[in-house]
C-alpha cells in the first residue's frame, strides 16, 4: 500500500475520486495526506470528512515560490508520501521541487496532451481554445510532473467527442467523469510498478489497459472493453487489476 499526497486548490472532484476508489481497496494505496495552496478550497473539507490530514499552505504567505514549496515538502515528507499527485493544483511546481520527487509526481490535464497545453492553458481556457479549434474530440491525460509545464511522460489519456453544441461548460463536465475514471486508475497502476518511464514514452508492465472512450455523440461515457480487460461495469479493473472502474464519474455534482 504505497502513501499519496495530493495537492488542489479548488473544488476536489478528483481528490474525491481518487479518496473513493482508495476506499475501495483495488488501487493499492491511500490519501496520506492533502495539501491545498488556497485555504478556502473545497477540496480540504472532502478531505475532513474522510479523518484524512488536510493542510493549507497558503502560497501568498510566502516572498517566493521556493519557501512555499519547502513548506510543501515539509508536509509530505512528515506523512511519508511515496506519490505526488497534482489534482486542480493552480501552481507550477519548480524544478527544485520536481527533483525531490522525481518519477513520483503525477499530474491530470483537461485536454489531449501535447495539444491545448502548457502556460495559460488551465480551466476553462482550455476548453474554449479547443472549441474554437474545431477539434472533434478533446479529454484527459495524465502526465507525469517534470520541469516543463504539461510536458512530462503521459501515462494514460481518455478521449471524449466535442459535439458540435457544445460550450466550455458541458464539454468540461463530459471530460471531468473520464478524469475521475482515469486517476485511480493511474495510481492503481503506480502502486503495483506497472509504469515504467523510457524517455517520453510510458510503458505500462502487465495485461494491456482497455481503451477509455465516451461513446460517440452521446454523455453517457462508457470504457472500452478488449480482450483481457473489463468492460464498463466489469468486476475487474482495466488490466485485470482488482476492483471496478464505473462507468460514472464518483461525483455526481462535478
Ligand atoms: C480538472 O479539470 C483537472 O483536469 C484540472 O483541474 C480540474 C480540477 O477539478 N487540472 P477538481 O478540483 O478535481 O474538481
């Protein structure tokens, strides 16, 4: 059972997930500990009413990014964290910070990386740069956190349709229900030293891991099913890991 330590800044729809799915027991490991730059987010409440330690570290307290960030690590080294994970975290990590933790930070992204994004491209802008791109599809990655912004090696990516009336808004919600699939899913797979870094390339040990897919046109995402893996509502995680991946996203007000 590996220790995670997730950092957010806002609502914690993900943090939720991932508490969720830990709770489950498949995903072989545990929220140690949250850790949010702004004292007034959400996310920090979820994390109470789980018994799990939330911190706020409120990064204007400090003159620069480098105290903030000791502070940080001061945190997770106390809890013993073995995985970062970036969940709605608003600031940059430096590369001070990414070295302490090299190879065990994780961060999820709102659009198909190495498209949409980098500096600027958070929230909502992504959304609209993909609508105004015409995209016909846009989703999730989950990238690991090295010294470039949204550039680190991706782990694993969910696709969802752009419909051709969509807004930033509801495109944002179809790609939020595959975030909160996707992120337990990563850190199943960290925990049981399934991903392996080789340059820009992930390579993922073990069964192959299904598609994840929104069914086309539709809301109602649904996982991929191939040979070997679990189908939506199937029994077993992606991979045949232990433990369900839903086909809904865990919160329902995301
Ligand atoms: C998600 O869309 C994530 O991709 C982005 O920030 C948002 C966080 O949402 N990095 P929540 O706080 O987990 O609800």
């Amino acid at each position: 059972m590996i220790k995670v330590g997730v950092l957010v800044s806002g609502r914690g729809t993900n943090l939720q997930a991932i508490m969720d799915a830990c709770a489950e027991g498949w995903v072989g490991a545990e929220v140690a500990v949250v850790i949010s730059n702004n004292p007034d987010a959400p996310a920090l409440d979820r994390a109470r009413a789980r018994n799990i330690p939330a911190v706020a570290i409120d990064h204007r307290r400090f003159p620069s990014r480098e105290p903030f960030e000791d502070a940080m690590l001061q945190v997770l080294r106390t809890h013993q964290v073995d995985l970062v994970c970036q969940a709605g975290f608003m600031r940059i990590l430096t590369g001070r910070f990414v070295s302490q933790y090299r190879g065990r930070i994780m961060n999820i992204h709102p659009a198909l990386l190495p498209a949409f994004g980098g500096k600027g491209m958070y929230g909502e802008h992504v959304h609209h740069a993909v609508l105004e791109s015409g995209a016909r599809v846009s989703g999730c990655t989950i990238h690991f956190v090295n010294e470039a912004v949204d550039g680190g090696p991706i782990i694993l990516q969910a696709v969802v349709p752009v419909l051709d009336d969509d807004t930033p808004d509801a495109l944002a919600a179809r790609i939020v229900r595959e975030e909160h699939r996707l992120y337990p899913l990563a850190i199943h797979l960290f925990a049981h030293g399934r991903l392996v870094v080789e340059g820009r390339r992930v390579r993922i040990l073990g069964a192959p891991i299904p598609p994840f897919t929104a069914a086309s046109g539709s809301d109602s995402a649904s996982v991929g099913a191939t040979p070997g893996g679990a189908g939506a509502s199937g029994g077993t995680a992606p991979g045949g890991g232990p433990g369900p991946v839903r086909a809904e996203g865990a919160d329902p007000s995301a």
